[in-house]
C-alpha cells in the first residue's frame, strides 16, 4: 500500500502540489476562525442553585430553602453529591454531577423538579447557574457622565447601549451594578393607620391579593373556547394612589407602639380603639366603607441605586459582559468595544472606562506564544541545515513543519478546539517532532543517494529509501501519539483541560506523517533530480558517525561499568528531585489585573464596607503602575453570587509593564489586612481559574456541635504551619443574635401568637416588594420601606408595647425573655451531614510539600468517630492530579510497549527500547531544578509526551540494528553500524525539538508559564535520554540478546 501511495505521489507531483497550496489556504482560514482562549474552558459537572430571602437567618434558609431543594434533587438521576450553604438572606445549593452527565439535560431537569418546591412568601425564585470560567465576565466598563447624573447614565445604558450589547453574537449577559432602578416607595403613615384601625400588614396583604393577575383557563364561547384572566394590575402610579381599600380588612395585621419615656420605648402611639369608627365613610348609596391607598401612605416615584459602585473614588455605573460557553473571547470583547465606541460618540457627556479586560492578555500571550513557535521553528531549521550542511535537503525536510501545523490548525477548527496557550504549546513542542518523519525520509534518501555503490536510480530510489523507513517512523509517529490515549480516561479538570493539547499533538503528528510519504519524495524526486554533491557531507558526516561508533565499541565491551554509573546517576536524581523538588497545581499565570473582594463580618452595615472600600481604594491609587481602581458593594460578587449580603468585589487594573507582578497580590492583601477591617479580604483568580495555592480541611459530622471542638483544634494546628496564613473557618465567623422566647401561656392570656409578636417586630427587616405598576409601558415595583430605627437595645426591645386585641398594651418582656447568643454565618450540609470548611492560604512555592505537613498534623488530631476530615483545596487538586496522571503514564508505557510488539513481532526488543524511558528522569529533576520550577500538572504532562518522544529514538536505532543482524551481520557489528548509521536523525530530531523548546524555557513572559514548565521537562529529559539511548539501550540488547541466545542453545542441546 506505501508503495502505491508512493508511486501515486511521484507521478501526480502537480496534484501534490495543488493540494498543497489547498492546505495552505486551509490553515490560514481556519487559523483566522479559530476561537481564540487563554485556557480551554473547563466546565464541572457542577450546577448551583441560588436563592434569596431576605431578612432570613442562616438557619431560616436552610429550614425553608436549602434542605427542601436538597432532599427533593438528592435521589436524581447522575447526581454525585448535594451541597447545601445557608446564609444570611441567601441558600446557595451546589449539585455535583458524575462526569459523564450531558448538563443540558441535567440543568434541564433540575429546574423541573425545582419548580415543585413550594416556597414560603417573600422566597426568591431560584436561579441555576452552571460551574464554568465563562461565569465570570471577559470585559467590564465604568461608565460616568460629566455631570454624575447615575439616573441619565443608567437611563441611557438600557436604551441604547445595552439592547446593542444583546444582539452580539456570543455575548450571554450584559449586567449593571450600581446604577438607578425605577420605583415606587410606598411609606405608611402610622397615625392615619391608627385612624383606620388597620395596620400596615393589613394593606400590604390586601395590595398582594387586589392586585394579582389571575389566569381562569378557557371558557367556551358558542363553537370557540376562549381563555380568561382575572387582572387587577395598576396601569398608572395615579391609579395606584387612589385605591380604594375596604375598611373590613381591618384585624388582618397587627400593630405595635412604643413611646420614649424614660424606661418606656414605644413604636406606636397609644391604643385608639374608636379609630375604625371615625375613619370610614359610609356612601349615601350604602356601599361598602372604603379608604384610599394614598390616606394612609406616603407615595412616590424616584430611582433609587440597589447597588453601589465607585471608579477612582467617584460614582458610577458598572458594566460587565459574560460570554457563552462557545463564543470567542477576543472576538467578542472586540465587538463589545465597537459597541462602546459607537455609544462613547453618540454620547460625547459620557465616559467609559475599561476596568477589566481578560482578552487583552489573551491576546498578548498567543502573540507570546507564536513569537516563540516562529523562533523554535528558526532555530530547528538551523539545527537541520548545520546537520545536512544542504540547503535542498533542509528545505525539503522542514517543509513538514508549515504542512503539518496547517494541517493541524485545520483539523482543530473541524473539531471546535480553541487556539490556547495548551494548543499553542503543544503545536510548539510538535515543531520538532513534525520534522522527525521527514527527516528519517530524508536522510535515507540523502544517504542513498550518497552511497557509490548505490544500483537504484531517480523514483525508485525514492520509493525504495521512503519504503525502508516507513515502518520506524510509521512505529515512532504512532508511540508518540498513542501516549496520550490514557488522557482520554483522566477526569475532571486536568483530563478536560489536557484533551485539546493531546488533540494538537495527535493531528500535528499524523499530519507530518502523511507529509514525510507524500510531500517529502515529491520534493526529494524535483529537487534531487540531477543528482548531489557528496564528498563534502560523506567526510563531515564520517566524523561524527565514526567518534560515536568508538564511544560506542568502548561501551560495548565496558557493559557494567557504563550500567553502573547509569543506575548511580539515576539514583543521584531521583535523591536530588525528593530533596529539592515541591509540587504545585497549574501556575495561574500574570494578567495585569487583580480582582479582590471583601466579604463582610456578619452584620456589618453597607456604610461601613463603603468606608473599607473608600480607604483601600485610596491605597491603591497611590501606588506605581494602578490605572484604575473599581469597587462595587450590594450587587453579585465572586464571594456572594447571590448579591444578598453587602461583598464588595474590587478590580484594580495596572500596567502592563509593571515588574513582578506575581508578587503583588500578597503584598497588597499584606497591607490591606494592616487596616484590621472586621471582614475578609481575598485575592480572586478571574485570569484563568488554573492556580490554585489555598488548603481546605473538610470537617463532617451529625451536627454542628459535633464538629466544633475538631475544628478548633484544626484551626489551631494549620495556624502552627509555617507558610500558611489567613486561617479561618465557617464556625469562627459567627454573629450576636436576640433569640425572643415566647411564654406561650403568658401570650395566650393576653391574645397575642408568636407570629402576631414577629409582625409587631418586623420594623427594622429589609424593604418588602408588594406588586407593581406600569408607567410608560414599563411594570416598575412598588415597594414598602420604613424609617428604620438604628439604635436599638436590648432594654428598648424589652420595653416595646404590643397592642392587644382586647385594648390596651403590654411590654415585650412580660410575655417573653431576651437571649443573646452567636449562630455562625454559614450552615453547610453536604449529603446530609453538617460540615464546615478550614481554609488558608499556602505562601510557599512547594503547594504540595506544605499541604502534606498540615495533612499529617491534622491525621494525627483526636476526634470522635462521628467526625470525618476530609482534604480539598490546593491538596485534592495535587494529589488528584499526580495519581491520576502516574495512572495514565503507566497505561501509556503498556499500550507502547503493545505496539512496539505488534511492530517488531516479538517481546525482547521492545523490552530493550523500553529501557530509554527511566534514565528521562536524570534530566528531568535537573532541569527543573535549575529552572526553579515544580513538579505539576504540565511537568507531568511533558514527562508523558517523554514517553512517546524518548521511545521514537531508540526505535530508530534498534529497527536498524535488526535488519543489518537480518542481512547476515554478528550482534556486536549490527550495534556499531546501526549506531554510526543512525546517530545523525536521532541528534537531528532531538536537537531540533531541544531547539523549538530553548525560547519557551527562556521565555520571561509569565503568561507562558504552562508551557515553560513542560518545555524545561520535555528539554531536560530529551537530552538525558538522548545521550543514555545511544549508550545504554544498545548495551542492554546485547545482554538480554545474548542471554537470550544462551538459553535457546541450551534448550536445543536438551
């Protein structure tokens, strides 16, 4: 079959050549509509469930939200765990799916039986969001105008901007915070209420009910059925002020009074029980006695801003742009800034300005990326030329390498890839790989052609030299690919986010194949066709071929001491890596932007957060290098998605020039923590979600109570590590409660439930949607807001007077008691225990090495049995990740050694060639060593390309040294030739793959850091190896050969 696609190459040279140029226009189109990413997006089976009542308790939500949507999704179909986080105002339930769920459907379905959960009033319908990097916003804007006019800024937003914004392809949300929100504030009058005789709730509940729109179904109209509704909505706020209320909603609510006097606070004025009877007016007609709405109620109409955000210490308006799962990121922030621009001109009082952008250093780091694909390409092709010492045969061989990317870039755009730094990286470190095949075709050829005793002339000596390689580079292409099948098995983040480097790999090596028998003689046939020059090469050649023959005759007959000193040196490294080398997650890499968020300490005000905000946004504006600071406090953050609490999140965007930025996370977080704010301050990764430098302690048992005194002394014993700090836990941040404790029998005496004292106590909780009106076309929310107090006490609590419903008052303390306690901030339930999460932050650069000191500590703790720790954080992602990948390297090293038995017919040799793999690991550890760097994820992934890359080499050599044995030459002889014979495309190919990697090894640009770290792994293994294939593997045949001849003898003499 090689021959025949041969023969079909050689005589269709101009076909060939058509479809070259076919590939070229191919590859540049698809390189043009590539997606363009900075990482793959990496989407858990993960989908969380938010919800909101405001008002409620950590232990309220979970009664009414949290445990009724876990017990009613927990025995769903594909769901793994069920984690439950109740705090104030907000549940946040997490569900975790198995891998392989298809989450459209699973989303799908959630929502369903979600939606059968009934839910007390004042419960916000739940909102699912899925766990993915795209929930986070690609581009963010602050947008003011000259006059600070926040209701003309929102104003304009909604109506030109933001309907603009929608018709983007691929933009998800476009979201505002702190901007105006239309609505009506309805304030009671409490004396005008007392007139009455009814009581805020009473018109609230009547307002609810009056105004609801009522769908009746279908009533048939003679032949036609015809759907009814029942609307009692407001068209117009005038229509609103002048209802007309029934006065026999009197008795629905209650009402409570309290007076400043000396030992006595009031919240209402004395009992007036004749107030019903003066206050309604009976019609002439006798119809029923009625009130209007605006009687007893302040009502107006105003924007009011539910969030606040400040841009260099002014107001204004945030804006910020998500983006689907499947869109591109720098295309899409790109379409976004025409959208602004156009906005920006239309609008000469308005300015925008960029807060955050994350396509700005995706779109540095691919530059990065290429510069250093193009300069590994130069050098590669250098290497080739100072070997081949001919510009036709070097043009020849790195033909391969545009081909083959091209190629490849079209196949992942086939396969809806994105372009990333992994794609890129691994279309880098495949620039010497690609070469190989065309190389070993073309130094065959070369070789060949060379040769003076050669009887084969013009095609057939093509065909015949292609053909006597085919089956090492055929062999070498498929080992090098095929080690990355395990990866398909690896789950969770690293498998997913691995998978389209492995594809880049797979389609950059098949297609060099396919261009070394098929491009490669085609061009060898044209250019080659009046034959070489080969003095000069035979003597250059000569000398390295015959210096390595002696290296090798002398190991030859020196076999144990060169496999000493190669066990020493392997043990040397394994020593020095155990001593020296840390381990680490993914490095996150170095965008220019920090984004930071303060979670508050329960109860705090929103002023006081402001204030935080204000005094580091003032510190950050005072340092070097920080374009703008934007804070926002109320809205959706990173640490409360639900925007039920008063987070801030903080985005400070610098220079891009700015020095060691790595470093300024922590030093800022150093200072800022010198301000001793009551809440927390975290460094958030919006950049690519890949660092991970935090340790989590999962703490499980039957209760609260239960897992206390274990957390505590976690706490304590993670305090204790050095390069740990900010330990914290959900049970250490805690807040004051008042528990009110009814006397049921005193309140019984005098007519008063537990649930008529909380009505009469509901003065300070948060403002109340009760329905909506339409103005301009628009429904707006009318919603009821109070005075509230703010400077309560537990003596002014007591001495509140409720009114009973015989006459008179009594004092809150003569039917109940006040307790003041503490209640965490955060319930959590996973799977239906209670647990809490120890958490702090690793300092070190050895994530790894400091996580398995604290888990050793921790395991050495006294517990009671009905208490699990279990590990998460930095720690679960390391030790997930490392056993998983050994995993996938052993699987690797078996489907190798399988094909390398199908391809050589037998066990032995295979076996033989498998012995280049462990002295990889010599200049592994050097290298990183050197480098500084860790063992990770993408080290891990080098040391298995390693695996394809290393075997290839020792193919080439130990496939030669079979076929000189087959044509009659003893052991000794066959090593020596194949050794001076096949010594050139071995150094060619991996100095060339040394030389495509220097530029990403040296690469200062912290946004490649992914790729440095595989690029010192790959190098440093590949020259180890490199060396020790050429010297050990053939000292290892001869031994197990030789022994193997030894025995066969013997069993034949038997």
């Amino acid at each position: 079959m090689i021959k025949k696609l041969l023969q079909f190459s050689l005589g269709n040279k101009f076909a060939i050549f058509l479809m070259v140029l076919l590939v070229i226009l191919g590859g540049v189109y698809a390189s043009a509509k590539l997606k363009l990413e900075l990482l793959p997006d990496v989407e858990n089976p993960m989908i969380s469930v938010q919800t909101t009542m405001p008002g409620a308790t950590p232990q309220t939500t979970q009664d009414e939200i949290s445990s009724k949507i876990d017990s009613q999704v927990r025995s769903m179909a594909y769901v793994k765990s069920v984690k439950t986080e109740s705090i104030q105002n907000a549940s946040i339930v997490t569900v975790e799916y198995n891998n392989d769920t298809d989450m459209d459907k699973a989303e799908e379905q959630l929502k369903k039986e979600i939606d059968k959960i009934k839910f007390k009033d004042g419960v916000s319908d739940p909102e699912l969001t899925r766990n993915s990097m795209d929930a986070f916003p690609i581009v963010a804007y602050s947008l003011t105008d000259k006059d600070n006019d926040l209701k003309s800024v929102t104003k304009k937003l909604n109506q030109q901007l933001i309907p603009k914004l929608q018709t983007i392809d691929g933009v998800q949300n476009a979201q505002l915070n702190g901007q105006t929100n239309r609505e009506v504030t309805l304030k009671f009058k409490q004396k005008e209420l007392d007139e009455k005789g009814v009581t805020a709730d009473d018109v609230e509940n009547y307002l609810k009910t009056a105004t609801r729109e009522t769908p009746l179904g279908l009533f048939q109209f003679g032949d036609t059925d015809k759907s009814i509704v029942v609307d009692g909505q407001f068209t117009s706020v005038n229509a609103l002020k002048n209802l007309k209320i029934p006065a026999t909603i009197a008795g629905q609510g209650q009402s409570s009074d309290s007076s400043d006097d000396g030992e006595s606070d009031s919240l209402m004025p004395s009992d007036q029980s004749s107030a019903s009877a003066g206050s309604s007016k009976q019609s002439s007609s006798g119809s029923m006695p009625t009130f209007k709405l605006k009687d007893v109620a302040n009502i107006t109409v105003g924007d009011e801003r539910t969030s606040i955000s400040k841009t260099n210490g002014k107001d204004a308006v945030n804006l910020q742009i998500t983006k689907a799962q499947d869109a591109n990121t720098v295309q899409v922030a790109k379409d976004v800034q025409k959208k602004v621009d156009e906005f920006e001109k239309n609008n000469s009082e308005m300015k925008a300005i960029k807060t955050m952008d994350t396509a700005k250093p995706i779109e540095d780091s691919l530059y990065t990326m290429i510069e250093k694909a193009a300069l590994g390409t130069i050098v590669a092709i250098v290497v080739i030329l100072l070997f081949l010492r001919n510009i036709r045969t070097t043009a020849i061989s790195v033909i391969s390498i545009p081909m083959s990317i091209l190629i490849a870039l079209v196949a992942l755009k086939l396969s809806n890839v994105s372009l990333n730094i992994l794609t890129l990286g691994a279309l880098t470190v495949a620039i010497g790989r690609v070469i190989d095949d065309s190389i070993v075709v073309v130094e065959n050829i070369y070789r060949r052609l060379s040769d003076k005793n050669e009887q084969l002339k013009g095609d057939s000596l093509i065909i015949s030299a292609t053909t006597e390689v085919f089956k090492p580079i055929l062999s070498s292409t498929l080992v090098t690919i095929i080690v990355f099948l395990p990866l398909a098995f690896v789950s969770g983040s690293v498998g997913e986010m691995f998978r389209p480097f492995a594809l880049a790999i797979t389609f950059s090596l098949l297609a060099s194949l396919l261009v070394s028998i098929t491009v490669v003689p085609a061009l060898g046939s044209t250019l080659f066709r009046k034959g070489i020059q080969t003095k000069p090469q035979k003597q250059k050649h000569g000398v390295v071929s015959e210096g390595y023959q002696k290296v090798l005759n002398w190991s030859l007959n020196h076999k144990w001491i060169v496999i000493i000193i190669s066990i020493v040196l392997l043990a040397g490294s394994i020593g020095l890596g155990a001593a020296k080398l840390g381990t680490s997650y993914i490095s996150s890499g170095d965008n220019k932007f920090m984004a930071l968020t303060y979670t508050p300490k329960p109860g705090e005000t929103e002023k006081s957060v402001l204030e935080h905000g204000e005094q580091v946004q003032k510190y950050l504006k005072s340092k070097d290098k920080v374009n703008t600071v934007q804070y926002s406090v109320g809205g959706p953050t990173p640490s409360d998605p639900t925007g039920s609490t008063n987070s801030m999140a903080l985005m400070v965007d610098y220079d891009k020039d700015t020095p060691n930025f790595e470093e300024e996370p922590d030093k800022v977080l150093k200072h800022v923590d010198s301000f001793k704010h009551p809440g927390q301050w975290k460094n958030q990764d919006l950049g690519t979600g890949a660092g991970n430098d935090s340790i989590e302690v999962t703490v499980k048992g039957p209760s609260t109570d239960a897992i206390k005194g274990t957390v505590h002394k976690i706490e304590s014993t993670m305090k204790d590590v050095k390069g740990i700090n900010n330990v914290k836990s959900d049970l250490s941040q805690t807040y004051d409660q008042y528990e009110v404790k009814v006397d049921q029998n005193k309140a019984a005496d005098n007519g008063i439930s537990a649930s008529q004292l909380a009505m009469n106590l509901n003065e300070n909780l948060p403002e109340k949607t009760v329905t909506t009106v339409k103005e301009n076309g628009k429904k707006i929310d009318v919603k009821v807001k109070q005075n509230k107090q703010t400077d309560w006490s537990q003596s002014k609590l007591e001495n509140i007077k409720l009114k009973k419903p015989t006459g008179g008052s009594i004092k809150l303390s003569e039917i109940a008691s006040l307790k003041k306690s503490t209640t965490p901030s955060k319930l959590t339930q996973e799977d239906g225990d209670y647990s809490t999460t120890v958490s702090g932050k690793i300092t070190t650069s050895d994530v790894g090495g400091t996580s398995q000191k604290v888990m050793s500590k921790i395991n050495k703790i006294d517990k009671p049995h009905s208490v699990k720790v279990n590990f998460g954080g930095a720690t679960d992602d390391i030790n997930s990740a490392i056993s998983q990948l050994a995993i996938a390297m052993l699987a690797a090293i078996i489907i190798v050694y399988l094909i390398l038995v199908i391809t050589f017919k037998g066990g032995l040799a295979p076996f033989t060639i498998l012995f280049s793999l462990p002295f990889t690991i010599i200049g592994v550890v050097l290298s990183l060593v050197i480098t500084g760097e860790t063992i990770s994820v993408p080290s891990l992934i080098g040391m298995l390309m390693l695996i394809g890359i290393v075997v290839t080499n020792a193919i080439v050599l130990i496939d030669r040294v079979i076929n000189n044995e087959k044509s009659g030459m003893d052991m000794k002889t066959a090593l020596i030739e194949a050794g001076g014979t096949r010594i050139r495309p071995i150094l060619m190919t991996a100095i060339a793959t040394i030389g495509a990697l220097v530029p990403l090894l040296f690469g200062e640009d912290s946004s490649i850091l992914i790729s440095k770290e595989m690029a010192a792994t790959v190098i440093g293994g590949l020259i180890s190896s490199t060396i020790l294939t050429l010297v050990v593997v053939p000292v290892i045949y001869e031994i197990l050969f030789t022994i193997k001849d030894k025995i066969y003898r013997k069993l034949n003499r038997k």
